[in-house]
C-alpha cells in the first residue's frame, strides 16, 4: 500500500541558497513516515515505551533535483518485504505537483528489544499492517561501504543533550548533520550532493566525544564517525 501526503517544508528547511537542505530530507522522509505509521496504529513512541522500537541501519538517497523554497512536496511512500527477516525497507519518492522526481531514497529498518538490548527478528505479523510491497522498486546501492584505512583528516565533534532522540541516543538525521561539518566548503556549496548514504554501526548517547574522520574517495567523500574508545559509530559516503 503507497501513502501519499502533501507536505509544505518550513524556511528553516532550506539553505541560503534556497534548496532543500540535506538533513531536512531525511527530517521531513521520517515525519512522513510517522504519519504512516500512525494511520495504521503502529505509533513509534508508544512502542518504544512497550520496549519494541524500529531502528535505521541504512539510509540510501538520490537526489535528482533539488526543491526550492516555496514549492510543495508530493512524497509516497511504502513498506517492502512480507516474510520474516531481520531487517525490511521503506521507500519514498518525492515529486513536484507535476509529478517530477525529486528524490529516490530507501531506508533498511530492523526491529530491537530495547529492554534486551538486541536486533530481533521482524514477523510477517509486524509490517502486515503496512500492506507491503513484494520488494523495492528503485535500484538501490546497498553493496557494503568499506571503512577507509587512512584519513585526510579529523574533526572533533561534542555531543549536545538536544542531539537525543526517543531512544536516549544520537538521532539519525544529526549523524549527517556531523558529517556535513567535515566535507570541503566547494563539495557542499557549489558542487552540491547528489547521492548519500549512511550506515548506522553503534549508537551514540549524549556527551559522548567523537571524531569526524574525513576521506577524499574517488567518486566522492566518505566520513567515518567514531567514538574516543576508537569504536565505529557511523560511515556516511556523498557523491
């Protein structure tokens, strides 16, 4: 079953250029996801108090074009999967009223026990709701995303208390807002992003201290995000 929703973004959703900033993207995906969730009963807050909550591995978005400021967001999106797995995708797609592709994205989605502290598997029984899709439509890069062996160079990052989620730690959109802060001024201001990834390791939790680790790749830039123990957090690649 696709869910579609109109949505106005806020001014503070753009850049001083006027486009879609990234990280609004993927704020403004997940409240569309929330609506969803709520229209078929499945409230993320009220599982995460019943000790059940979904959680990001991946987010994989292609951006086409960008929006401007003052222009209305056409966004379906749908669940994929109807057999018992680990994991599961949520795709979306993003146009003008004219019905322009503006973004691609995906997200890979597990479910943890939060009292367990553990990924449990996903029953067909908790995405029946969503009526899914067989599989994704779009074709998607979800090849594993190496670590690189060496960096250009590193950036501390401190932890804010207003960085925490629902979940008591770091929320997923903030985890682009760090790498953004370690990619080349040229790369974000005249060359623009057209594609991102991020792959979600280990969880961050409030004031902890970590380091933006920064790799020119040959199509684009990687940031590796670890914390002070050396421990990887997070890997974000943008083309």
């Amino acid at each position: 079953m696709i869910y579609s929703k109109i949505y106005e973004p806020r001014i503070s959703d753009y850049t001083k250029n006027g486009k879609l900033a990234l990280h609004s993207i993927i704020n403004i995906l997940e409240d569309i996801t929330a609506h969803h969730s709520v229209s078929v009963n499945d409230n993320f807050i009220e599982n995460s108090k019943n000790g059940l909550s979904w959680i990001s591995v991946e987010w994989n978005v292609i951006i086409h074009k960008y929006p401007k400021t003052s222009e209305a967001l056409y966004i379906d999106t749908w669940a994929t999967g109807t057999k018992a797995s680990y994991v599961t995708y949520r795709e979306f797609l993003v146009k003008d009223k004219q019905g322009n592709v503006y973004i691609n994205a995906c997200e890979k989605l597990t479910m943890l026990d939060i009292n367990a502290g553990k990924i449990i598997r996903i029953t067909p029984e908790m995405i029946s709701m969503y009526e899914p899709e067989e599989s994704v439509k779009y074709n998607f890069d979800f090849s594993k995303l190496q670590q690189p062996q060496k960096y250009d160079y590193s950036k501390p990052i401190y932890v804010r208390r207003t960085d925490i989620d629902y979940n008591n730690h770091v929320h997923n959109t903030k985890y682009l807002e760090y790498a953004i802060e370690a990619i080349p001024e040229k790369a974000y201001e005249e060359d623009g992003i057209k594609e991102f990834r991020i792959i979600y390791k280990k969880p961050v939790i409030v004031f902890d201290n970590i380091t933006l680790n920064y790799t020119a790749a040959d199509n684009g830039h990687i940031i590796s995000i670890f914390k002070e123990d050396n421990e990887l957090c997070t890997l974000i690649q943008f083309k």
